[in-house]
C-alpha cells in the first residue's frame, strides 16, 4: 500500500496564482461564515461538500503562512494585477 494519509506533500504554484487562490477562498469563507450557509453566486465556490471546504481552509492556511504578500500594504493591488496577468494567460 502507498504512504499514509498524514504524508506531506509539497505544491508548486506561480506566486500570484497562490495569491489569487487565497483570496477567491478567504472571500468564499467570509460569505459562507455571514450567511451561515455556501454562498450561492457564481463568484465563489458552490456547496463544496464538508470534507471538501475542510481541504479548502487547510490551504488557504497554508498559502497564509507560505506568502507574507497577504499582509502587504499593496495586498489588493498585488491581487488585480495577477488577477489581470491570470486572464490575461487564459485567453
């Protein structure tokens, strides 16, 4: 059998990508914990199943402690210039 659950295991992403990522889910928690309930837009996540938005927080913590950006001055600049960067790769 292979390693167990507890292994960790090392994710490499672009660093405005991590950045973007830990906004999008910090947004989609901070609407889901006022609501009470999974936000319902098409901006955020739709009702991850419970194990699901127990993942997402792990690396939304995970990327806080990883990116000392998030406590940055500029923090929502960072954010709409890799937002754009981002889209801009997509096309």
């Amino acid at each position: 059998m292979g390693a167990g659950l507890d292994e960790q295991v090392a994710i490499s992403l672009p660093k405005g990508t991590l950045l973007v990522l830990f906004e999008f889910l910090s947004h989609s928690y901070e609407l889901w914990k006022r609501s009470g309930n999974p936000p319902a837009s098409e901006d955020v996540l739709l009702k991850p199943e419970a194990g699901e938005r127990v993942a997402l927080w792990h690396l939304e913590g995970a990327i806080e402690r990883t990116l000392p950006e998030i406590f940055a001055a500029n923090y929502h600049d960072l954010i709409g210039e890799w937002k754009q960067k981002l889209t801009a790769q997509g096309r």
